[in-house]
C-alpha cells in the first residue's frame, strides 16, 4: 500500500480522495480539467429511479463562508445513466465508482440498487438518506432510524456490492441513525449532508430559493460535520466517509483524525475544479508536518486510546 492509500470497506482507494455526489457531475464532466484517475474514487450524481428535472429556479443563493442548494435531484433516471453516463465515466476513469442513489419510497431505492449492482463501473452504492431538497424522499428517510434501517435492508437484499448510508446532520441524534443503519447490515456511512437552511431577499421580503429552503454547504459547516463524524465514528464499527466543508489537505486530516476513513470534498469543487488534485497533492506535505508516514496512521488519531 502507498503512503497515501487507504481501504473503504475493503477496496484499496490510492488516497483517501473523493469528489462528493452533486458537485462533481456523473464524473466525465471534469475530465477535460486533469486526469481523473488520481482520485481515490469519485461519487456520482444522485440517481433516482425516473427521470426527474428537479426543483424550479432560482435553485442556488450564496451564504457566508457557504452556499444554499436546492436542485432537487435533478438527473437522467438510473436507466439514462446505465446507458449514456457509465459508458462516458468508463471512458476517463479507470477504478470504481460510487453510485450515489436516491427514491421515493423502500421500493425505489432498492430497484434503482438492483439496477447497478452489475455495473463493472460501480464499486459501491451509497444509498442518500438525506437529501432535504426534494419532498416524501431522502431526508424523510434519515431522519428516522426505523426507516433508515428499513432502506438498508431493502438494499442489502439486492446487491452484493458494498452499501454505504449517507446520513443527513438535519437531526437529534446522528449516531442513532448511524447504529440503526449497521445494525441493518450497511457495509459504511458517509457524513453529513447539507444543513437545512434558508436566504431571504430583503428587498422582496421573499425567500431567494423557490423551494423556501436549501441545502447549506461549504466551509460553513465544517465543525458541524467533523463533529459528528467524530462521533459516529466512535459508535459505529463500520468505515465512515467524511464530509462536508472540506476544502483544505488540513481539513482533510482533520476529518481523518476524527475517525473518517476517507473524506469526500463536495462544494470547493464548485469555488475550484481542480480542488481534489491540489488537496492530494498537499496530503503528503501535511502528513510530514505530523510525523506521520502514512495516513493510515492518523486515522481516528484524535480520539486517543
């Protein structure tokens, strides 16, 4: 293994690296900017059993230190994706992708997995219980435990691919969720999320977004995420992905130190396309800053023994 490389549920990644689902395309998009291939994995758009065209506009408003999403799922339904956009990735990437998968009930979550499961492309599938753009889906499903674990379980039963539960912060008790999903058999968990949360034009004294409110991402929420991967990392005993508001090879190591073991970049792909090579490209400079000769080695580093 190199120095940088890390295991995520059982699959060596070359570095711990990987543009989160929604800011990154179906992939191939970003080919023209730098070999892909130095990624660790990238995660996908998310993908519904239908074609969906997503929420009205305006969909987007700035935030300090962040920005408000609120697309709505938008993409090509899992039969438009199998077809056009795998070929494409298949084309500029050359190691295994995550299927980011989204529905509107049980039923659809685990026919759009079972629709996957086959693709050489797709390594994992990382079932989003969080999305809180789109109404009766996604965070309607994260927020309960029973019902997440009712999904994963719906999925397990389709696939023989790794599952990963993308948990939403927009909730009491994350490691409630985080316990319900492993006790269900999830192979991993990533978090967070965006942070529910709205902009109001105060000369219209209308809120900016047409869906009211929108998904907060960005180094806004930062502590929020590292926080809770801090602790779910420590409840769970299945890998957990890091993510939100990471923009640094030192935001980076702190998602690692608290337990993450591996980290997804999303809206600093938005700010800068080329965000995740220059973030690998720092990672060894920081971990010879630690000390570290590896980044195996800090992983959980900051929970002590």
């Amino acid at each position: 293994m190199g120095r940088l490389s890390v295991s995520l549920c059982g699959v060596e990644l070359s570095n711990p690296i990987i543009p989160a689902s929604g800011t990154f395309g179906y992939g191939h998009e970003f080919a023209g900017y730098y070999d892909l291939d130095c990624l660790g994995a990238l995660a996908l758009k998310g993908t519904t059993l239908a074609p969906r065209f997503g929420n009205p506009t305006p969909r987007i408003a700035e935030a300090p230190a962040g920005m408000l999403n609120a697309v709505g799922l938008q993409n090509p339904g899992v039969d438009g994706v199998i077809e056009n956009e795998l070929p494409k990735l298949a084309a500029v990437f050359h190691k295994p992708a995550i299927a980011n998968v989204s529905g509107f009930s049980i039923e659809e979550y685990a026919a759009v997995c079972r629709k996957l499961d086959p693709r050489p492309e797709i390594g994992w599938l990382e079932v989003n219980v969080s999305c809180p753009n789109v109404h009766g889906g996604g965070m309607s499903f994260g927020t309960d435990p029973a019902a997440a674990a009712a999904v994963t379980r719906a999925v397990k039963a389709v696939t023989k691919k790794p599952v990963i539960l993308k948990l939403s912060p927009n909730v009491t008790d994350i490691v409630a969720v985080a316990r319900a999903c492993e006790d269900a058999g999830a192979d991993g968990l990533s978090l967070i999320n965006t942070v529910l949360a709205l902009r109001i034009d105060w000369k219209t004294r209308r809120p900016i977004l047409a869906n009211t409110t929108g998904g907060l991402s960005g180094p806004a929420i930062f502590p929020l995420a590292l926080r809770m991967v801090w602790q779910v990392s420590q409840a769970v005993s299945i890998p957990v992905i890091g993510l939100g508001g990471v923009s640094s090879a030192e935001d980076a190591a702190e998602m690692l130190l608290a337990g993450a073991a591996a980290v997804q970049v999303g809206a600093a792909n938005l700010v800068d396309p080329y965000a995740c090579p220059k973030i690998i490209r720092a990672l060894p400079g920081v971990l010879d800053r630690m000390g570290a000769d590896n980044i195996r080695e800090i992983i959980g580093g900051a929970h002590g023994d």
